[in-house]
C-alpha cells in the first residue's frame, strides 16, 4: 500500500479481508451489511445486502433445511417472528386452526394483531381427529399443530392431521420446538412446514435470540415467506446465526442426554406421593403415548409438566437444582409457573409447573425433587 495516502484511507483499507483462500475449521462469523459487486454489475455468490441474505444465516438455513429433510429453511429474528411470518403469508379472511393447548403468545398474536387484518382464529382439541374435522370451516387454510403441547405436552397425530387436511386442500405447520429433528421430523410425515424457536434446543445455551422455518416443497408458499423475511427485515444477525449453527453441532449429544433424564425424573414424580400428575409423553401413563412412541424416535424429549399437590409456586421456590426462569432448552434446568407467567386468560392450570431439563446429574435432579416436596401441605 502506498504511504502517501491519507491515515484515514489506509486506516479503512487495512483491515479489507485478504484471505481469500483460507479454509477455517469453525465458520468465521461475517459481520458486513453490504457486499462488494464485481464489475459487470454481479454480485459475488449472490450477496447484496445482510438482510437479504449473509453467510452464516446461509449456513444456517441450510443447515437445519438437511436436518428436518425439507426443500429449503428461513432464519428470523426470533421463534415468534417466524410464527408471525407464516400466518402473514395467508390471505385476509384465511382462518387457521389452533389447539386448544397452544403456546400463551401465538394466541395473543392472533387476539393483538392479525385480528385486526380480517385473520380469524379457531381452536380445538388436537387429541382428537374427529374434534379437529368438526372444527373445519370453508375459510381454514391452516392447521397449526403444536405437539409435544406446551405446556401440558399434548401429542397431536401428524401424520393423521396431514392426511385430513390433504382431503381438503388445507396447510399444515407444525411447532418443533419441543422435540427437534433428533427425536420428531414433521415433514417426513407429510407436513408442509416445520418451524423451531432455535432460541431453545438449536442454540441450547440460553444466549442467542432466533426463529427457523423449514418448508417441505420450493412453492409460492415458501416464496411468500421468503419475501416477507427479507422485507420486513426481522432476520437474525450473523452472530446469532453463528451461535444457533454452533449450538447445531452438539444438538444430537444434547437433546439425547436430556430425553434420558427427563424420562428417569418423569418416572420418579409420577410415582411421588406429592405429585398429581406428570404430563410426560414418554410414560406410558400418557394418553397419546402410543402416537408419541410411533412419531417420536429415540427419545420423547427433555420437557416435561407436573400437577402438585402442595402449593407450586412455593415448591417451585425451594427447588435448588432448577432456577426459575422462563425459557427452555438450554444446558441448565429450569422451572416456571405457567400460570403466573401467562396472567390473565391463562387455561394452565395454577398447579402446573413446566420443567425444561438440562445436563445435570439426574442423581441430583432427584434429589433436588425429594427435599423440595418434602413437609409441603
């Protein structure tokens, strides 16, 4: 470089990436908001703009697209960004059906926004085949499942939702939340979209922000989503990104270790003298066990729900293995009262607890529970 220019021109052109060649181990994390175009007006592997499109976001998508074995994946800035994007894709007047256990906030999105623009909302109880037909009007374009529930960890059959809704020309979603790609593949069971808050298991360390949908087919549906992910501009940052894509790579070990304790920790509450009742799909108490076992593969996943019989936010209180906290998925364990969380509304019922389980010794998660429930009235 030459020493006659000016320090600030030589001060921004020192730092111009020059490695071209290097082939990085770890995914370097690429922070530019805009890209160089090459001088016949291209652009180099098709970045513009950051949020258009970035690197990590690419690797990303891309990444959690092969896992869920769909056509193609869009990155948002958060789990319910990704919801809001999939219900903006319909028209106004669309109705989309919704169980009756779904999480707080896709209700209050409906109630609080899409309302307002002629989107109409049914529920009903996605236990039952027959409840949801009956719920079916001419203007339900969507079915948006929800299964294992949160957070009563209901279990919705996929396959024979997907089944009833190809008879009438109807969508179908499914929240992937809870069970991940690891144990539930929603669209090798035929639905159309599979979505994940990756806040949770895919980040797994509770310090990244992010939403993904996975769309089963290139259509005009997954451009209407594409579409509105660039526009609107509420996509993830590459830091995100990165740290979502980090968080890929141990997702397997993970959600793994914390099925196997969640299910050893189910079985010892559901016999507890204290306890009311385990919501756990993994029991074989469970009512939709047998669909659980036969769409759920290797595992039934580390949340799990509990009915006390003493006070539950005073047990809740003297838990000290778990913090109290919202959230779920990530490597410690946490309790929440839904109830409490939710306010006004709330169809929780005010005994429930919500346990997200992390990697602790399950040993001590055990005994955590028997000091806790000890002398409770």
């Amino acid at each position: 470089m030459q020493h006659n220019i000016h320090f600030s021109t030589r001060a921004l052109k020192s730092v111009r990436p020059a490695l071209k060649n290097a082939h990085p181990v770890s995914a370097p994390i690429y922070l530019s908001t805009t890209y160089e175009r090459a001088e016949d007006g291209s652009y180099y592997d098709g970045l513009i703009y950051s949020r258009n499109d970035n690197p990590n976001r690419h690797i990303l998508e891309k990444s959690v697209a092969q896992l869920e074995n769909g056509a193609l994946a869009y990155a948002f800035g958060s789990g319910m960004a990704a919801i809001h994007a999939v219900f903006q894709a319909l028209e106004s007047g669309d109705e989309v059906l919704l169980p009756e256990d779904v999480y707080y906030n896709v209700r209050l999105l409906f109630q609080s926004v899409f309302e307002r623009w002629g989107l109409k909302m049914q529920t009903a109880d996605f236990t039952s085949i027959s409840a949801i037909e009956a719920a079916i009007h001419p203007e339900t374009k969507l079915i948006w499942m929800e299964t294992p529930s949160n957070p009563q960890l209901q279990i919705t059959d996929i396959r024979a939702v997907v089944e009833l809704a190809e008879t009438k020309g109807i969508l179908t979603a499914v929240d992937n939340t809870w069970a991940t790609p690891v144990l539930q593949r929603p669209l090798d069971l035929g639905a159309d979209i599979s979505m994940h808050s990756s806040t949770k298991y895919f980040g797994g360390h509770s310090d990244v922000l992010s939403g993904l949908l996975v769309l089963k087919s290139e259509n005009e549906l997954a451009e209407r989503i594409h579409r509105i992910q660039k526009l609107s501009g509420g996509v993830p940052s590459p830091f995100d990104c990165w740290l979502v894509a980090r968080g890929i790579q141990t997702l397997h070990l993970r959600v793994k270790a914390q099925s196997a304790t969640a299910m050893k920790l189910s079985t010892f509450l559901h016999h507890h003298p204290q306890i009311e009742q385990v919501n756990y799909p993994g029991l074989p108490s469970h009512p939709q066990h047998d669909i659980a076992k036969r769409q759920m593969q290797g595992g039934f996943g580390g949340m799990l729900s509990v009915l006390t019989k003493g006070d539950a936010m005073n047990i809740s209180n003297r838990l000290q293995h778990f913090t109290s906290a919202t959230s779920l998925g990530g490597v410690e364990s946490l309790v929440e009262h839904r109830r409490s969380v939710e306010g006004e509304g709330s169809a929780t019922p005010e005994n429930l607890l919500r346990l997200s389980i992390g990697l602790e010794a399950v040993e001590d998660l055990i005994a955590d529970w028997e000091q806790a429930l000890m002398n409770i009235e």
